[in-house]
C-alpha cells in the first residue's frame, strides 16, 4: 500500500490529538508507528499512556520543554537536528510503517532546520511509509508536497476566557 503525507495544521486546537488518534488507530489494526516529537521534551499524559498500553508505539522527544515564549538556544537548535537525523534513519529503515513529526512545522518556524531538508528526507522514505505532520505555521512548499492537508481553524476557545491548560486534556 502506498503510504501518503498528511499535515494538521492551523491555530485551532487538535492537530497532535488527531495525529495521535490515528497512531492508535495503526496500532490496532497492527501496524507499527513512530512518533518524533519536536520542541517537546516534558511528558504529556499520552506518552504515559503509550508507554503503559500501547508497545507497538515508539515515542521520542527532540526538545527541552517549551521555549515558544522565548528564542531557541543552541541546545534547542541542537536537539532538533538531532531529531532530524534520527528520523531520516527511520523514514528509510522499514521498521515503521507510520511515522509521525509532531510539532516539526514549529521547528521550521523557528528555523531550526530547513524545509528543504525536511522535505529531501520525506522523499526518501520508503514508499509505503505514511507520514503525519504536525503543528503550526506550515509552510507553503511543504503543503506543496504534502497529499492531505487540514488547516485546524480556530473559533472559539475557553483559553480566552482565562482557562488553563488541564491535564488529560491539553497535556
């Protein structure tokens, strides 16, 4: 089967979710999935979750926690190309059969690396590898590539009510 490439993007809420929706929904009809998180490096209630019920995922985290609100350091620059190398090991290696780059857009945005060199590593991918993009601010020649596109729209959201993010919810 060939594999293709989605992008969830947009500001509106989901776009990881949805991702991870359809990881656990590989998993059960047996397929093995790899997740590549970008930018993150706390742990979130679904890796908790993964880690306990779900071995046929394997997670890895290429950041230090959240610098969003601030600039990326070297180390942040470091970690992500880091990241970059190891999943250009997985997109070949046949191991997997999805693999997704959660938050990838946002180390682009921050230019951590390229496009471009995200883009030659998803051409060689093996060809029945599916591929799911996440995050915001995904750039044009990426959706150019990409054969699913789904831009999360936000509405309305309680954040602008003063609510926080909740555990088992947001994280």
């Amino acid at each position: 089967m060939k594999g293709y490439i989605h992008i969830y993007t947009g500001n509106g809420k989901g776009k990881s979710t949805a991702a991870f929706g359809l990881a656990l929904r590989a998993v059960g009809d047996g397929k093995r999935v790899y997740i590549g998180q970008f930018v993150k490096g706390r742990v979130y209630s679904e890796i908790i979750a993964i880690k306990k019920y779900l071995p046929g995922i394997t997670v890895r985290q290429f950041g230090r926690g959240c610098f969003i609100i601030n600039s990326p350091t070297e180390e942040d620059v470091k970690l992500a190309r880091e990241g970059l190398a190891e999943v250009g090991k997985v997109l070949i290696s046949g191991e997997y059969d999805i693999a997704v780059l959660d938050e990838v857009t946002i180390a682009l945005y921050y230019n951590l690396f390229s496009v471009q060199e995200l883009i030659d590593l998803l051409k060689k991918r093996a060809n029945n590898m599916e591929i799911i993009i996440t995050g915001r601010y995904s750039p044009a020649e990426l959706i150019d590539f990409a054969d699913l596109v789904t831009d999360m729209r936000e509405v309305k959201h309680y954040y602008q009510q003063g609510v926080k993010a909740r555990e088992g919810i947001e994280f």
